[in-house]
C-alpha cells in the first residue's frame, strides 16, 4: 500500500448533485380551440428544463413532450396556461379485449381510442373452448391438426 492509497482515503469527495431524470414521454389531454391556444401550450412547455420535443395535436386535444422532465411538473405548467388538463387517459382500441363495455367506451374520445380502464381478461378453463380453437381459422397451426 502506497503513501497516495494512504492519503486518499481521507480526501473523499462526494458528489451534492442530483441524478438526472429519465427520458419519458408524457401524454397529456388538453382543450385548445386555436392556433393561439396551442402556441401558448407548446412554449410554456418548450420552456421547461430537460424538455427535448414537443408534439401538439389540436384534433385529438393531446400534447406529446419527450425528455428528462418530471410528469407532474409537465401537468403544472399546462394547467397554468389557464387550460384544463390532464393525463392521457386513453389507450388504442385494438389493445382492450372487451372495447364497448361500460366504462371503457366514450364518445368523446378520439377515433381509435377508448378509456384506459382495469379489465378481465378473457379466461378459457372450459375444455369444449380449448377443442374448439384448435379448429378455427385464427389458429396458425391448424392445418397441421386437420
């Protein structure tokens, strides 16, 4: 063990500064009208620290901004705008099993999406289902049993 080994154990120097946040992408559900509204959104988030794009969809009232930023410091600064906002409560319909049940359809969300809502999934336990998906038409493999 050498003298600078020695030494550097006592000049141990740490580090005060925070760890940077992760890349995210936030979705948020915002009311713009105009051209105006949606400026006033895009530069109040542009503006904000550790943000490194911004997409704003007018048609769908949906605001996208990627980067290092926190969620809820996102949601903040839109609300501030004077706009009513929220997160992104949709998800696309081809992901959800049973898309017209209550609570998840809604009419006014944009075409393709319904409500992210908890569901049961499908479950088979029936033997007679088992046999009979053997032998429809979305089964790959079933030529090969036929």
């Amino acid at each position: 063990m050498g003298a600078l080994d020695y030494l550097s154990k006592f000049c141990i120097v740490t580090s005060t500064r925070n760890k940077r946040k992760p890349m995210q992408t936030v979705e948020i559900k915002v009311k713009m009208d105009c051209d105006g509204c949606e400026r006033r959104v895009k530069n109040a988030v542009t503006s904000m620290k550790g943000v490194k794009s911004v997409y704003v969809n007018r048609k769908q009232s949906r605001v996208t901004v990627s980067g290092y930023v926190d969620p809820n410091k996102v949601l903040k600064r839109v609300k501030r705008t004077g706009k009513r906002a929220e997160f992104w409560p949709y998800i696309a319909q081809h992901l959800v099993y049973y898309p017209y049940v209550s609570g998840v359809y809604d009419k006014g969300a944009p075409a393709g999406f319904v409500r992210n809502v908890v569901q049961a999934f499908p479950v088979t336990t029936a033997p007679e289902d088992n046999i009979v998906s053997l032998f429809s038409d979305d089964n790959v493999n079933a030529c090969s049993i036929m």
